[in-house]
C-alpha cells in the first residue's frame, strides 16, 4: 500500500479528508437477521439494519435535504438516544471539520472508533467498515494538529489503515451497497488526483452497487466536474436533482459545473443558468452552514462578473 500513495500524498489526503463528509457521514452496513420494521435504511430496501430513528433523521437532513440545524438536532437526541451508533458520531465528526471545530472532530474521531471497533465480533461488515472511517478521521486530525510537512507519515498510516478495514468488509460483502459508496468516493478522490489510478472503475463501482441514489450520482458528478468532463457531470447532477429531492448543495454543484462550462465555451446562456442555480442554491441559505453560504454568494459574485453580466 505505500507505494500506492507515493505521489501528492498531502494533496490527496487532504482532498480526501473534504469527501468525509459525503463519503463517511453516509454509513449503515447489512445485517441479515433484522426485523425492517425496526429502523429505516437509507441504503437498502431490504433486510434493513437498525441505525436508529434519530440517527436516520440527521443522515436524511444532511444528504437528502441539505437541512444542517434540523441534522443538528436529530443528532444531539441520537447521542442521548443511540449512543452506540458509530453512523451518529461519524456525521457530528463531518459537521466539526466543516465547521473547522478541531476539538469536536477529533473527540468524535475517536467516539467513531472506539464504537466501530466494539461492533466487529458481533457484526463484522459494520464494525470493519466503520473502523475504516474511524482511522481516516483520525488520520485528518493528525493533518491538522501536525501539518502537512510533519504530519503525512503517520496521516498515510491511518490511511493504509483505512484500506485494510475496507478490505475487510469488502470480503465479507462485496456487493454492500454502503461499502460501494465509501469506497467508490475514496477512489474516485484518487483517480482524479493520481495519474494512475482509473476514475471509469471508480464510477462503475457507484453505479453497480452503491446507493443511494441521490449520493451515487453527486459523487459522479463531483468527479466529473473535477475531470474536466462538464457535459457529463451536468447529466449526473441532473440525475441527483432527480433522485435527491431538494438538496440545496445539488444546485450549488450544477452551478459550479455550468459556471467551468460557460467559461470554457465562452458561453454567455450557460452562464446565465449557473448563476440562476447559484440563486436557487441560496433560496435555502438559512438551513446551510454559514461558511457555506459565504462560498457560495463568493462565487456566485465571481460568475456575474463573467462576460460583464448584471
């Protein structure tokens, strides 16, 4: 595995470590012998695992309506509710570092492990998997605390870590529909940053068997917007506005591809629909962090400026 990360290790950590939110805040793994009357499984439609009603409330506010006070919530009763849920402490992890809270991420880095880690004689898939997400956590932490410079070695250890757990659940179900998420994010992250690595095996893996839907096709546009390739990554935000309902992060993504495609076909109508989904974005602006929003009203202010547009 060292050998896989020898190039841009910095680089792509860190890019990595912006996907935990996406990528690891979304995590439920199969359990055959569960009554689905019991709890909702954002993955699955069959044979459900019980994450907990308050836990799958906050996973639903995140990626499916991009509501972060109403997430915030959900997940403060699943800490009091569910405390043994990895799934709850994973995403309260996600928020920190998208709040740059250093503190709560690394206290939650480590609730995620530790929990992940008592799951995996009784639940090997989950415990596996989870624990995975509890070391690239921790391997951000590191990041942060030490920097790039001082910080990589022991960072690339939690990540070929991370592999390792991967491996794990990966053996145990090859076709789970979480694990194929995960890990699709991670290595489409990698195929985009390394000139070895494939993005077309990347996106295969979402698209056979990840779920859901609405995460499956954010993620391939992401790529496809970070690869250059904007008319496919307009069909695929497409194809998440559609799965997805009314996320307002999915109008902030097409915005941002409409903007790179009006730039490079000096394009004035596309760029007129990128700032109209920079608006739509925005309509939802009280739900979103506020650094979020400053992004966004930040680009937004840069596409006007595109082409002399008022």
């Amino acid at each position: 595995m060292a050998k896989r990360f020898s190039c841009s290790q910095s680089v792509v950590f860190a890019r990595l470590t912006k996907f935990a939110q996406l990528g690891f805040g979304a995590a439920i793994a199969l359990n055959l012998s569960i009554n689905p009357s019991l709890a909702g499984d954002p993955f699955r439609t069959e044979k459900p695992h019980p994450i907990g009603d308050e836990t799958q409330a906050a996973f639903e506010a995140i990626f499916q309506q991009g509501n972060y006070p109403i997430a915030e919530r959900h997940l403060q009763q699943a800490l009091a509710k569910e405390p043994n849920e990895p799934l709850a402490y994973a995403m309260k992890a996600s928020l920190a570092y998208g709040n740059k809270d250093w503190a709560k991420l690394n206290t939650y880095s480590q609730k995620t492990l530790e929990s992940a880690q008592k799951l995996i004689d009784t639940d090997p898939l989950r415990g596996n998997l989870y624990t995975a997400v509890g070391h690239f956590l921790e391997g951000s932490v590191i990041l942060i605390r030490e920097g790039t410079v001082n910080g990589v070695p022991e960072a690339f250890g939690r990540l070929r870590q991370v592999y390792q757990y991967l491996d794990k659940a990966e053996a145990i179900s090859p076709n789970d529909p979480e694990l194929n998420l995960i890990k699709g994010y991670m290595d489409l992250l990698l195929a985009v940053n390394l000139p070895f690595a494939s993005p077309d095996q990347a996106i295969g893996r979402l698209q056979e068997n990840a779920a859901p839907q609405y995460l499956v096709h954010r993620g391939i546009a992401l790529a496809y917007r970070d690869l250059k390739r904007y008319p496919q990554a307009l069909e695929s935000v497409d194809r998440a506005i559609a799965s997805g309902g009314e996320n307002p992060e999915i109008y902030y993504l097409k915005a941002q591809i409409l903007k790179r495609l009006g730039e490079k076909e000096k394009n004035q109508q596309v760029i007129k629909e990128a700032i109209a989904n920079f608006d739509k974005a925005l309509t939802k602006k009280s739900q979103l962090p506020s650094s979020l929003v400053k992004q966004i009203e930040s680009e937004r202010k840069n596409t006007l400026s595109l082409n002399n547009l008022r």
